[in-house]
C-alpha cells in the first residue's frame, strides 16, 4: 500500500467523521445552516486536495 494513498484515506476519514458528526448533532437551526453551508465547503476544499495528492 502506498503511504501517501493511506494517509489521503486517513485524512478523508477523519474530515468526513467530524463533519458527520457536527451535522448529526445541530445546537439551533441557524447554526444547522451554518454548518452545512461549511460541510459543503469543506468536502469541496477536500476533493481537491485529494486531487492534488492523486496527481502527484
């Protein structure tokens, strides 16, 4: 297994895990909002960082 490979799947995990996590236990509806609109930003930033790391 290639290390760079298990470290992006690692890092991915983890994002994916605390985004889960913050999404599945809003405190009010105005930071539900809040946190979806940075999940969604979050997975973006993610997918191309992981482009880059596939890249090279």
């Amino acid at each position: 297994m290639n290390k760079a490979c298990f470290t992006a799947g690692m890092l991915t995990g983890i994002v994916i895990g605390a985004v889960t996590g913050m999404l599945a236990d809003p405190i009010k509806d105005k930071q539900s909002k809040a946190m979806k609109r940075g999940a969604s930003k979050a997975f973006r930033t993610l997918g191309s960082i992981i482009d880059t790391i596939i890249e090279k």
